[in-house]
C-alpha cells in the first residue's frame, strides 16, 4: 500500500516554470499574443475614429471661456442694450473663429477627418439651433426684448451642442445639457441677472469642460 506521504506529485503544464528565453515555442505564442493585442487596439481605435468626432479642442474651450469672460466685463458697462448687443455678437463671431481654428488644429494633429463621417454629422446637429438663434436675436431685439436673449442663446446653444454632440464625445452632450439647464434657470431669475448667466455659461462652463476635455482626450 503507498504511503499518502509519499505519493507522486503530479506536474501540471503550468508549473513547470522554465524561462522564456530557453523555451523558443513560448516566445513564439507571446510574440504572436503581442501582435495579436497590437491589431486589436489598432482596430479599436479605429472604430472609435469612424464613429466619433474626437477633435473638440479642449483648451479651444477654455480659451473660448476666457474671451466670454472678457466680453461680459465689457458688456455690463454699457450703457445702451444695442451697445451691450454688440459687445455680444462680436464675442460670438471671435467665438466661432477661435472654436473652428482650435478644431482644425487638433484634427490635423491626429490625422482626423474634419469636414466628413462624424465631423459633418456634428455640424448638421448644431447649426440648425445656431441658425435660428440669429434670427430669434434680431426678432427679439427689434421687439424690445433684450432681456430675453441671454436665456434664448442658452437654450438654443445647449440644444446645439447636444444634438451635434451626439456624434463627438460622451462628455459633449452632458456640456450641452450643462447649458440648457443653465438657460432655463436665467428665463426664471430676474432679468437683470442676464448678462451674468451669459459669463456663468460662456465663460465658466466652457472653461471647466475644456479642462476635462482636454485632460481626457488629448487636448
């Protein structure tokens, strides 16, 4: 009868620990498991190209912020609404510059489409809003409703950035929202808090999103 002591230990394929380096089928599965990982993050990421608009520029963001910040310095001392509009409507046309400019870069940068797939599906989901946003501004300005505004471009730019972030992102719908939530508490505050809703949105959400933007994927 054998001693239980004594009994022959059984060696499974794992526990016999021979090197890498002596072993040449080994080294061949793990370079072959290597190649492997390397075609399948090669193909991941270019799904994620194909499916997503990944050139927002974050710090276009945050320089986008800090212009809105400026321009509603500069706003608040005006003194007429037509004066206080301008200062508006230009910070909009330099916002757009700066925003298209910090794109382009970031999308050149990475090798990525800017004016086709997700790009164009981006820009057909924001500028519906954006479009009518212009003309909602001079209908609500020649009727004497200035104080309208700042909640209308909220509204109507968060509904933008949502719509077209849909395509981009995941952390672009949740700025849009951002906005619109944002818009709909500047239509319940009263009026004379406008052109502060308009720094708290164009300015500080801006600035926070880019920073996450840009710290999440890459610039």
């Amino acid at each position: 009868m054998t001693d239980p002591q004594h009994r022959p230990r059984r060696f499974s394929r794992y526990s016999a620990k021979v090197p890498a380096e002596n072993n040449p089928s080994r080294t061949a599965r793990l370079a072959q498991n290597d190649d492997l990982f390397d075609d399948l993050r090669f193909i991941r990421d270019t799904m994620e190209r194909s499916a997503a608009f990944t050139a927002v520029s974050g710090w276009g963001q945050v320089l986008l912020g800090a212009t809105a910040l400026a321009a509603a310095r500069l706003a608040a001392i005006q003194t007429t609404p037509f004066a206080w509009l301008r200062v508006w409507l230009a910070e909009g046309l330099l916002a757009a510059a700066i925003g298209l400019l910090a794109c382009t870069r970031k999308a050149n940068r990475r090798g990525l489409p800017l004016f086709s797939g997700p790009a164009r599906k981006v820009a057909l989901g924001l500028t519906p809003p954006l479009f009518a946003g212009a003309f909602l501004t001079f209908l609500l300005f020649r009727a004497g409703l200035t104080t309208a505004l700042p909640a209308t471009w909220l509204l109507l730019y968060g509904a933008g950035i949502m719509t077209g972030g849909a395509y981009s992102v995941p952390i672009v719908p949740v700025m849009g929202l951002s906005f619109m939530l944002l818009g709909g508490l500047s239509a319940l505050a009263p009026v004379t808090w406008g052109n502060w809703f308009l720094a708290a949105g164009f300015g500080a959400l801006h600035i926070v999103y880019g920073f996450l933007i840009a710290r999440r994927h890459g610039g």
